[in-house]
C-alpha cells in the first residue's frame, strides 16, 4: 500500500484523514487521490507533523474530561 507510513500513524494517533486534509486546505477525497502514489519525503514529513498536531490536540481535549469522570 502506498504511504501506508502515513495512514498507519493516523491510525493508530485516532487521527480521521478527513481532519488531515482540511489542515492541508484540501477535501479529504483529494488526499485519498495523493496518498495514491508515494510521497516526496518533504510532503509526507509535513503531513506526519501535521497528524502528530492533531493527535495532541485532540488528547489535550480528552485529558480534562476524563479528569472529571
């Protein structure tokens, strides 16, 4: 599969491709057609960065509802 490196990590952060494609200003049917064919490695860093961003935020806001539970 082609840039599996890219769909595993946003697998297993519970990242959704689709919040990955409106950081990069596109829909997420454009990203599933670039993720197609493999990457350059300056792209796909970009878009690792941008998972790891998301997958932050996204525990940054699960940590203080959890918290009160």
């Amino acid at each position: 599969m082609t840039n599996a490196k890219i769909r595993f990590h946003a697998m297993e952060t519970g990242v959704k491709l689709y919040k990955v494609a409106a950081e990069l200003g596109i829909c997420d049917s454009s990203l599933s057609r670039k993720l197609r064919k493999e990457l350059d490695e300056e792209e796909t860093t970009r878009i690792m960065e941008i998972i790891d961003r998301l997958a932050t935020e996204k525990n940054a806001t699960a940590a203080p509802a959890a918290a009160q539970a």
